[in-house]
C-alpha cells in the first residue's frame, strides 16, 4: 500500500465527478465479481475501478502524520460504486498509516511530551509508554482532523466506530531496530493505535507481510491488545497467490487471515478468505 486543508477541496471534485457521472476505470481483464481494491494518495489522479465488490480506503498520504489529500472523492467512490458482492467483507473499509519515530525524536514535532498510559507515564522519553502515546495521538489526528471531515464532504457515514480499519505496518515507514526493546517500543505504538480507534467501537486488523511484521514488532506476546487481530497479508503476484495465501499462518497468533493482497499492472486487488477453511493446513503434507 501507499499510505491540510486540501480534504473539502477534493469533497467538492468527487462531488463534481458523481454529479456528472464521470466513469470510473473498468475493472481489469480477468477480475471477477468478489475482488476488491485498496486506494490512497498513489491514486489521486487515477480512474478507480467500476464496481469492485468492496474497497479499503487509506486515510493517510503515506505517512502517519499526512492527509491523504483526495480521500474524500475516494471514499465517495467507495460508497457509490462498490456492489457488496462479498458478505464477509464491508463494503467500504479503511487503513491508516503506521510508524513509531522514537529513535529519531529529536528530529520530529508530533513526539508526545506527556502523557498516561498503561506502561506509565510518558515524559518526552524514548519509552514503551510514549511510543504507546504517539500511537494513540497520531491515530487520534487521522479519525479527527482527517477521517471525519472527509467522511461528512463525501457524504459518508462519518462514525469512525461503523467502520473497519486496518494499521497498515511497513517498514517503508520509519520503526524502531536494532534490539528487542526497540521492537517492543514498536508494539507499543501499535497498541496505541489499537486503542484510540477499539475506543470508538471500531473493528480493528492488522495489514503486513509476515516478514515486515517480524522485524517491526517481534513475537506479539498473549498479554498484547494487538493478540488476536485478523491479519490481511500482503505480498501475492496473482489472484491463485492470493488465495494460496489464506491458508498461511496469521500476522498474530489468535486472529484469522481474512483478507489477502495480489497487485495486477500496479494496482492493489484484495481477495476475502473463505470463512470456512483448514485452519492453518499444511500447504502439502499429510492431512
């Protein structure tokens, strides 16, 4: 995936756009009526496809502290083109950009000074508790400033808790390293995020591929509010990848892989698991 005041200007084109019945692109060759596509900024400029079946919206423009500056027309073109073919997956979703820049605070503006937080206070340091508060503020800018006003221009329910959302993990954004510390920090920030958007009654999952996922967050331990999330892997060539990739172990222990990635000429296609299926099975092997 690719993860101001430009949201009510693109509310206004995307306005434009469904009032002149401007088409959006025909879905590619090949594409049947159950795939889905995930858009951000990437594709301001671009034709989205007409009727995928469902669609995940990035609310950032790449980075967890950026608009995505055309979300409003997207999420429009979520709400009227999207057919609902699949039922297992809400016809539009959303995905924020994640990331956790302690180790390089002294050169960003948004690392918190203070704050309470399960692993105590936060005092400005390089500590779980304030990589847990960056989290939850950061996340807390993308529902407010960025997610709710585009939501209300494109005319879509704006109730952040109606919807579901997706961190979006990466190491093309920037993460801790180096030592299991700096991980845990990393899971923290994650936690924080979790938590800021569990709190307006969202469904929340995680969206990686598996190796990404463990050289920025580690093991996830039980204890973690991060056990348990379904997983959408990334990382598939074809539609058959996609699908062979249900069947891999989730990015967390206790979730289910519900969703999986394929690009075709550089568009992002998603595939919804099977609801029903053997758990966890061997790829080849014995029963």
């Amino acid at each position: 995936m690719a993860g101001g005041g430009r949201v009510l200007g693109a509310a206004a084109l995307a306005a434009a756009s469904l009032a002149l019945g401007v088409p959006a692109a025909a879905a590619h060759p090949g594409d049947d009526a159950e795939v889905g596509y995930d858009v951000s900024y990437p594709q301001c400029d671009d034709a989205l496809p007409d009727d995928p079946a469902f669609a995940v919206v990035g609310v950032n423009g790449g980075l967890a502290t950026r608009p995505n500056p055309c979300l409003a027309e997207q999420l429009a073109w979520a709400a009227e083109r999207t057919t609902g073919a699949v039922a297992a997956q809400p016809r539009l979703q959303l995905y924020v950009n994640t990331a956790n820049p302690g180790q390089v605070r002294d050169r960003v503006t948004t690392w918190p000074a203070r704050g309470r937080t399960p692993y105590g206070r936060c005092a400005g340091d390089n500590s779980r508790a304030c990589s847990w508060q960056y989290g939850w503020e950061r996340t807390a800018v993308t529902v407010t400033n960025f997610f709710v006003p585009a939501a209300e221009a494109a005319g879509v329910d704006p109730d952040p808790g109606d919807h579901t959302w997706w961190l979006d993990v990466e190491t093309t954004n920037t993460w801790q390293t180096g030592s299991a510390p700096a991980r845990a920090r990393n899971r923290a920030a994650l936690e924080g995020m979790l938590a800021r958007l569990a709190a307006t009654g969202a469904d929340v999952g995680v969206y990686s591929t598996g190796h990404q996922w463990r050289r920025i967050t580690g093991v996830v331990p039980e204890d973690s509010p991060l056990h348990d999330l379904d997983s959408w892997l990334a990382g598939a060539r074809s539609l058959a990848g996609a699908r062979a990739a249900c069947l891999r172990d989730p990015l967390v222990d206790g979730g289910d892989v519900v969703l999986t990635q394929y690009v075709v000429d550089g568009l992002d296609h998603d595939h919804s698991c099977p609801t029903e299926r053997p758990w966890r099975r061997p790829l080849s092997g014995p029963d």
